[in-house]
C-alpha cells in the first residue's frame, strides 16, 4: 500500500514504490479511471468502499510516477499494462439488457 512507513517521508514512501508492478485490485482500479469513473462509482462497481478505491489510487500514482488520473492511465499504456479489456469494459458501459434488445 502507499502509506509512508514509520520512519520515511511520502518521498521516500513514492521512490520505494516507483516501477513496483501493479496488483490485480490495482489494475481493475485503473481500467476504471481509464473509463472516466469517479471514486464513488469505482466503489460501487467493485464492492469496496471509496476510500479503499482513493488509497488504491494514491497506490497507483506512486508505482507509475503519475502525476493525475490520465497521467496514470497514459504511462499504464506505455508500459505495456493491458488497461483496457474491451468486451469487460462495454458491457459495463452498455447494460447487457440494452446489448439484447439490439439483436
């Protein structure tokens, strides 16, 4: 997690997480800023609270050296994290009962 240990400054806490590979909660988290979702709404799509979703994020940051949410999402791409998974991601954009009625 991103909380500075003990003994070291939030500098400290960013350099020792710096190019750490992210966790799979992390990824999920990630896919949805990507998608433009806010805290609250990553919360409830996964089953977690906001500020679990925040200290991910604040996680998140700190591994990629970002400095905002696309930011995170854009050095993500760049190194080579799979952020978009797509059949994933439209069917959380486009409820499946709206995928039927078109069929």
């Amino acid at each position: 997690m991103s909380i500075p240990r003990s003994n070291e400054s939030y500098g400290e806490c960013r350099n020792r997480l710096l190019g750490t590979p992210l966790s799979k909660r992390e990824l999920d988290i990630l896919r949805c800023i990507a998608l433009g979702e806010t805290n609250k709404q990553i919360g409830k799509s996964l089953g977690i609270s906001e500020q679990t979703v925040k200290n991910h994020v604040t996680s998140i940051f700190y591994k990629l050296g970002a400095i905002n949410r696309a930011n995170a999402s854009v050095i993500a791409i760049a190194k080579g994290y799979s952020i978009y998974n797509i059949v994933y991601d439209i069917k959380r954009i486009i409820p499946q009962e709206d995928i039927d009625a078109k069929r």
